[in-house]
C-alpha cells in the first residue's frame, strides 16, 4: 500500500509544469527549430522566419479536413513535432512521426507529452520508410527533400506508403511560373534550358543559409514536373510551397517506380 509521501510525489510527477518550468526545459532540449505553442508558451519565440511553422500551417491546415477522425499519419522529417501535433488534436487515430535527428525528436517527444497527446515518435532515416508496415491516410513530406543528397529516390520510396494524401512541401527558389512544356524536343534545342520557367533543381555544394544540409532546390515547375513524374496528381497548392497529390500512376504493370529503376528495368 503506497504511503502518503509515495502519493505526493507521484502527484508531484504527473502536475503539469508551471511557465517557468517549461521554459527551462524547453532551454534544456537545445534549439527548436519549431516554434511550437506549449500550454502559451513558445519554443521559438525569435524564429528567423517568424511564427514558424505555424505562418505555413495558416493555410495548409485549411486544405486538410477539421475532423481525421480514424485517419492514420505519417510525418516524415518530424522536427520538433509541430505538424505531428496538429494531426493529433484534429483526432487522427495514429501519428508516427520519424526523423534522424534525436535532439528534434526529444523535442517532439516532450512537445506532445505536455500536450498529453499519444504520437509515436521514431529514429528513422527517410529512405528506410519501407520498413514501416503498412500505408497512411495522410504522409507529411515537409521540409525534408532539399535536405536530401539524393531527393527523387527518396520521394519514389515515400510514395509506397500513400493510401491517401502526400502533403509535400519544399523550399522553391528561382521562377515560380508553372507552363506547359512539349513531351519531347529535338537534341540541339538548348533554349530551352536558358528559359528560367523552365523544371531545374539547383544544386549547393556547399552551404546555402548558414545550413550545408541544403544540397538541391527546385524551381516550381520542376515540383510539379517531379510530383507527376513519380505518379502523383496534384490536387491543391495550399501555399507557395506546399503541394497536396494523391497516388494516380505510381505503379507499372503492378511494380513501383522506385523498384523498376532499381532493377534497371523503368
């Protein structure tokens, strides 16, 4: 039977923390690059790109239904957790959210137990998300690719786990006007790739915004050329950088695209 002194110290250890509390743990958890609401208080108050990511969530959240009730998610590149949390308190049955880096995921972890939500948080690489079983209603791509050495591998890979919607947001840099091209054209027309509409990724070998994790930036019309050419139809474009698809061709003759080139046979 559990003394009176046992009681208050469990008590003790499940009571909400106070403000200041919260502030010295979230100091202690490093740098959030999610600036995440916890009970009023915000984890990164001086983001350099303002109230981030919620200046982006304004109107990607506005794309996505109120109510996931029964709705399972995948939040690739979880960061700090704040796209996890949102899913969760819409009434998403299942969040998992994966990312590489263990700071970001001791924050996620931290974020939603404050928040007393139920989100599984994992160590897992992006090109590894095959070993996940089963597929999603909802796969969160955000902020991820143009972090990745190789971008379009990885984007074949996540598309095997779409039963429902892919959310794939990228940083886009260079024109943004989307045209229509020609299927093919002929070996000595180079104009076209002086023409600054026209689908490129632009490569950084070395760092770009004080971050040497930014290997390839894509114009807006190479998103969407790489979105279609993985199999996806695109269904809304929520904000600059955000792009909603759902699985339309990602397969051929009952293989994935990802698998054929793999085989050498796409």
């Amino acid at each position: 039977m559990s003394s009176l002194s046992d009681l208050l110290v469990q008590k003790q250890a499940s009571s909400p923390l106070d403000s200041q509390d919260l502030e010295r743990r979230i100091a202690e958890l490093g740098e959030w690059f999610h600036n995440v609401n916890l009970r009023g208080v915000p984890t990164a108050p001086h983001h350099f790109l303002g109230d981030f990511p919620n200046i982006k969530w304004e109107h990607i959240g506005k794309a996505l239904p109120q109510d996931l009730s029964g709705a399972t998610v995948l939040d690739i590149g979880c960061n700090g957790g704040f796209y996890s949390i949102q899913m969760k308190q819409r009434g998403a049955e299942r969040v998992l959210g994966i990312d590489v880096d263990d700071r970001y995921l001791s924050q996620a972890r931290f974020a939603a137990e404050t928040l007393e939500l139920e989100i599984e948080f994992e160590k897992r690489s992006v090109y590894d998300v095959e070993e996940i079983p089963g597929q999603f209603d909802y796969v969160l791509f955000m902020g991820v690719f143009y972090h990745l050495r190789y971008p379009l591998f990885a984007l074949d890979k996540i598309i095997k786990k779409v039963a429902g919607k892919l959310v794939f947001q990228t940083m886009v840099r260079g024109s943004g006007r989307i045209r229509r091209w020609d299927a093919d054209y002929p070996f000595w027309n180079e104009g076209i790739f002086r023409d600054p509409d026209f689908p490129a990724m632009y490569f950084i070998e070395q760092s770009y915004s004080n971050d040497p994790t930014n290997w390839w930036i894509p114009n807006a019309g190479a998103v969407e050329a790489m979105l279609r050419s993985s199999g996806l139809k695109i269904l809304d474009r929520p904000e600059v950088e955000t792009w909603i698809c759902s699985p339309a061709s990602v397969t051929r003759n009952g293989s994935y695209i990802v698998d054929l080139e793999l085989q050498g046979t796409l």
